[in-house]
C-alpha cells in the first residue's frame, strides 16, 4: 500500500541528482513549528525526511503511539517562490486502550506553495506558506477532512547567531476553524549547530498547543541532522511529540 510512495520520492530524488550541484547556504523547514522564510531558489531541491516523528498520549484508560515516516519535497520554481509536497509516507499506529490498534500503513498527502515576501531590512525575512490536503492514504491512517491552511513566518536575525521567528497559522476542515500562533527563539547558533526553544498556543482541532525544544547540525554543505521535543499544554494535545529528521538539500 506505501511502497509506492517511497518508489515516487526515490524517483524524484534520482531525476534531480544528475544536475543538481551541493547548495552553499539552504535553510531547512525542519524542526520546529516556523518554518523557513526563505526558498530554494530556481532549480533547487530538497528533501526533509522524519526518522520518524512521533507522538505519545495516555487517553482512555490505555496510552497511543504514533510513528509517522513523513516525508516533504520541496522544488524552487523562481527566487521567491517554491512547491512543496508532503506525506505522511508511513504510519504506525499502537494503542493499548479498549479499542486497541496496532497496525500501519499509508497516511496524508498535501501540497503546498511557499512564497518569500519583500523586505526592506536584511535582519528580516517573511514567508507565506498554502496548504491543501490531497484525498489520499489509508481509510485508518489517512485524513478524509479536506484540510486546507495559509500560514506566515516572519525572523528577526539577532546579534551572536541568535534569531527570534513568530509564525501564524489559520487552518481549515470539516472538523472546524483553528488558529496557531507560535514565537520560536534560537538561543546558541554556529555555522555547524543550533538550539532553540519554542511554544506553541491556538484553538481548534488542527492548532498546535505545545511547548519545547530542539536542535539541528549541519553534516556538511548539503544536509542536517535535527532532534526535537514538544510538550503538550492542552488536555486535547498530544503528551509528548518529537523525533528524528534528516533533511538534504541541492541547488
């Protein structure tokens, strides 16, 4: 059911290898809950990969594990403008609770459009990222809620490596309106790692309401290793979400 998936992203990794050459300075989506306000320039591409994510919560008299393989392509169409693509390639499911599961198999799809907006000051740089889930995966892993959300982050480059990012995200489906807004602070930032901490407040079923941390390396020009950790604040958010991520990058 999902190894067609993985087959569609090795392939497109092999039609841009032949002529892509090692990016000097790409900033990856991942981790945390802002994503880069910056794209991959005409021709670039990259591919951000969870190794995996994954979320815990007690509900229910039983606790839920779910590891998800997610998968995002970004191609860098103009110097401004970039098309995402993002899967939730696999998905493992465990629950301990009276209506036990545990099984896996192919989740969510969805594109997206990343645009940089002007700016007149170097220390800033603003992004606008749309979103549209595809009707795709599993009956059991997939989402049949036809998600659809516009989101902003706007970074601030501090002093000493530091950066402070806000972003905002107003999302939409057929289980309601919701609203995420998220400041992300980078307290320790070299030329090969950085750490950052981050919360997350909003309302609705598909808001991000969590607070943590995270870090990134960077193995070499062309690629970066990250970790992260969030910690639910709300009773209907998951207790613990983070993970693994490798993403790799070419231009």
């Amino acid at each position: 059911m999902f190894r067609p998936r993985w087959r569609l992203c090795g392939a497109a990794l092999l039609l841009v290898l032949p002529w892509a050459a090692a990016a000097d300075d790409i900033q990856f989506d991942r981790p945390g809950i802002p994503f880069s306000p910056s794209t991959l320039g005409r021709g670039g591409f990259a591919w951000e990969q969870g190794l995996p994510d994954v979320s815990w919560e007690r509900s229910d008299g039983g606790i839920q594990r779910e590891y998800d393989a997610g998968t995002v392509l970004r191609l860098g169409l103009s110097d401004r403008l970039e098309l995402q693509l993002s899967s939730d390639t696999q998905v493992w499911h465990r629950d301990t609770g009276p209506d036990a599961l545990r099984g896996h198999g192919a989740g969510s799809t969805a594109l997206a459009a990343k645009v940089v907006l002007p700016s007149s000051r170097e220390s800033f740089a603003w992004a606008l990222l749309a979103q549209a889930d595809l009707d795709s995966g599993s009956r059991t892993y997939g989402s049949d809620d036809h998600l659809r959300s516009i989101a902003l982050t706007g970074e601030w480059t501090l002093p000493q490596d530091r950066a402070l990012a806000l972003y905002a995200q107003l999302a939409d489906s057929r289980a309601g309106h919701s609203w995420t807004f998220a400041p992300n602070y980078t307290f320790v930032g070299g030329e090969h790692w950085q750490a950052y901490v981050e919360a997350g407040i909003g309302h609705g079923p598909d808001s991000t309401r969590a607070a943590g941390a995270g870090m990134a390396w960077m193995l070499g020009q062309h690629a970066q290793l990250d970790v992260s950790l969030l910690r639910g604040t709300a009773a209907d958010a998951p207790d613990w979400q983070g993970g693994l991520g490798l993403s790799i990058g070419f231009q």
